[in-house]
C-alpha cells in the first residue's frame, strides 16, 4: 500500500526482484509473488528493513514476516520516514 500510496517506481524485472529481496531477507520465499516488488521499492527507500534473525548479531540477516501483524510503534517508524524523506519532518537519526 506504501509504495502505491508514494507511486513509486517498482522494478519490473521478476528475476531482478527476487534476487534483490534474497540479498535483503532471509525468507523472501515467503512473499506474495504481487507484493515482491513494492517490498522491494519501500526496503530500498529505507522505510524498512526487517527484524534481524539474531539480535545479538545482526550480520546473520534479516526477515521480513509477511504474516505477522504490524505494531502500532513500527507504523509510527515508517511513517516518520516517510515524513523526513518528504521534508516534512527532520531527518531521523537510526
């Protein structure tokens, strides 16, 4: 809904695509084939970036857990991204 709502470029490319979303989350299998791209597009823009499969060490990667429910606190982080990202807010710092 993110990417539609910015009209943002998505990439074509189904191969493209998946290989990209393979680099960036560990279970890119998971995803709808429809929603790849629009993932792919909100994760390159940074408005996301997935939970790390280890906390303790984020170098093991990340998933992004299609399934799971989205917390009031992470809307509110994407958001403020978007916002900084449109001037509209002040640049976050990570």
């Amino acid at each position: 809904m993110l990417a539609k709502a910015l009209n943002m470029k998505l990439e074509t490319d189904a191969s493209k695509v998946k290989s990209a979303l393979q680099k960036a989350f560990m279970d890119e299998g998971t995803m709808d084939f429809y929603a790849a791209p629009s993932i792919l597009a909100i994760q390159k823009k940074g408005f996301i970036q997935g939970s790390p499969v280890d906390i303790n060490d984020p170098k093991r990667g990340y998933v992004f857990q299609p399934k799971a429910r989205l917390l009031r606190s992470d809307a509110a982080i994407i958001i403020a991204k978007v916002m900084a990202d449109q001037k509209k807010l002040p640049k976050l710092l990570s």
